[in-house]
C-alpha cells in the first residue's frame, strides 16, 4: 500500500487488506508492505508528509486485524534489498513489457510528457515484482487493478530462472476477492474508488463523516420519486449495502421493485458501514505513534532476515563476487 494519504479507504480494505488480514488468520506467513518508494513515483514534489503517512498506513494495517506478532509489518524503504533487487531485475527486464502496462500510459500522460516523466514511473512494475519475489511468496492478495503489474512479475522472475538456469524465484498466484464489487470497489460517484478521484470513505472516517458522504453518493438516475424502481448494480449505494449488510438481498429486492427510496438505503447503508468499521476506529485511535514505529522496527528486521537470504541466491545465481 503505498502512504500518498495518512490513511486507507475502504476500496483498499475490500481488495487487498481484508484478504491479508484472512490469510494471516489461516495461518499465512504474511509480509505487509508499506510502499513508500513506490509513493514516489508521483509524489516526488511532494514529499515531507511521507514519513508520517506511512505511520497512518501502518495503523491502518494494525486496526484492520494485521497481528505485528504474526505478519511483519514494514516499511519499503527500511529494507534495502528492495531497491537492490530492482537493480538486477531492471537489467534483464525488456522495455516494451513496461510500455505496455496500461497503468503506466494512464498515468504518463496525466504527467505531461516525455521532458517530465519521472524515470521511476516506468519502473514502477520492476520495484513491485523485487517488492513481490524478495519473499518467493505463494501469492499475492491485491485489488483487480493490479493484476497486470502481477503478470509482468512473474514474467520477470521466470526469464531471470532461465537467464541464471536456477529455480530461484517461484510463480505466484494472484489473490484478487472472487466477489467483483469487492475487487474493483465503487467509490462515491461509482468510479474505482480512488484517492485521486476523491471519492472515498477511509477507514478511519468518523461515523458523521461517513453519514455526510453517504448522502452525497451516487444512486440510480432514474431514482427520482421514492417509489421509483432502482437498479442496484449501477448505484453505489446498493453496492456497499451488498458488502456489508447482512440483509442486501431483502433491501435490493425493494429497490428494485420501488418499495423503498434512496433516503432509507443511505441510512441503513451508513449504519451499516459505521457498523462494521467502529471496532476498528476505536483500535486504531488508540495506537500510538511510537509503538507504531518499534512495529514497523521490528517488521523490517524479520522482512530482512528472508530478503537478504534470497539476495544471497541471486548474487549467487548471477556470478557477482561475494
Ligand atoms: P489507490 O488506487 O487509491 O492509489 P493503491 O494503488 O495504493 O491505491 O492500492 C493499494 C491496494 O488497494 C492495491 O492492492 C489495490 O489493488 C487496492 N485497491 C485500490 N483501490 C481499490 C478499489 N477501489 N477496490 C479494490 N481494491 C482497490
């Protein structure tokens, strides 16, 4: 997760975060990341509120249920093997893979050209995959939108076991939720719920932030009158109502079917969010800045102990002289 914001929304919890918390509680050796080199990529004008960001990412981590005695809980650029890694992978990987990656074109052109483009954005896949294999991981659990950065990772991998002729580095799979409006969460005004769009509930909003916005949200067009039928799939509403009320398919049903307006399925839908996210604002209102940092400590010091292991092998594998 990369700390642009001091703070998650609820579109990364839904992708990404619940599914670490899951897998850690099946018994996943789990390596949370907080990608504060990756933030770079579009912050660099940017940059003193980084530090503290990360924190706030990392509370975030800690109040969605990421045990710090399970998981480790780290900071990208506190293990310096990544940025090592990324250096060997960015000699083998060929430049038309990363032209291709349409992420990359979007936010190329956002940036204004050639003369402007950061050479690190056009990297970006080749950091993730050193952020991915450093761990030789089973898979990796990420919202839909990164999957085609996943693909050219294992790309990678797989053409530096060739190169090498070892079997270092493992294909992973990519652990994206089955549920698509969980993969690829609605925001506000039904776009991806993005931090660049402003369309966001974060995690950590107040329960009255969180009501003010729901009003705000984007519901069926047609909707006017109250018993005018809804159609939930295009209203955002209805879609978190999908995600965290246990009682979606009654409350769709009367939508659909103008049995109730758009006023009461705000308000059931802000109960219900305020519902589901309170345990996890009060634990994260908790947290204290300084033990926060002796986590992140101490999660880089267990992320190291497996990272510089795998760069022993790719040293190795490669004939640099130890
Ligand atoms: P953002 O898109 O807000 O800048 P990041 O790029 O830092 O967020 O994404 C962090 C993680 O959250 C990734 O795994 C990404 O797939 C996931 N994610 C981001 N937005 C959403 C969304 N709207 N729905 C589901 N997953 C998301």
């Amino acid at each position: 997760m990369r700390p642009t914001q001091p703070r998650l929304h609820i579109g990364n919890y839904e992708g990404a975060l619940r599914n670490w918390v899951d897998l850690q509680n099946k018994g996943f050796e789990m390596f949370c990341m907080v990608a504060d080199w990756h933030a770079l990529t579009t912050m660099f004008e940017e940059t003193d509120q980084i530090g503290q960001n990360s924190i706030g990412v990392a509370k975030d981590f800690i109040a969605a249920g990421i045990d710090p005695d399970k998981s480790a809980i780290f900071v990208q650029s506190h293990v310096k093997e990544h940025a090592e890694l990324h250096l060997l992978f960015s000699m083998v990987t060929p430049l038309g893979w990363l032209e291709r990656t349409p992420t990359y074109k979007e936010k190329r052109d956002a940036m204004g050209g050639a003369e402007r483009e950061p050479y690190g954005l056009l990297g970006y896949p080749v950091l993730q995959t050193s952020d991915i294999l450093l761990y030789r991981p089973y898979g990796v659990p990420v919202g839909r939108d990164q999957a085609p950065h996943l693909e050219i990772g294992n790309d990678i991998g797989q053409r530096f076991n060739r190169l090498y002729g070892q079997d270092i580095f493992p294909t992973y799979k990519y652990l994206i939720p089955e549920d698509e409006t969980r993969a690829k969460l609605p925001g506000l005004d039904m776009r991806k719920m993005s931090k660049s769009y402003d369309n966001c509930i974060y995690l950590a909003d107040t329960a009255d932030e969180t009501a003010k916005k729901i009003k705000s949200a984007y519901t069926t067009p047609s909707k006017i009158k109250k018993d005018d039928p809804g159609i939930p799939e295009s209203c955002a509403v209805c879609q978190y109502l999908k995600v965290y009320s246990p009682n979606w398919q009654t409350q769709w049903e009367e939508d659909r079917q103008g049995l109730r307006g758009c006023m009461m399925n705000k308000t059931e839908c802000t109960e219900a969010i305020n519902e589901y996210f309170r345990p996890m604002r009060e634990l994260r209102a908790s947290l204290d800045d300084n033990d926060v940092r002796e986590i992140l400590r101490q999660g880089a010091e267990k992320a190291s102990a497996v990272a510089s292991q795998t760069m022993i092998e790719v040293r190795k594998a490669m004939g640099l002289l130890a």
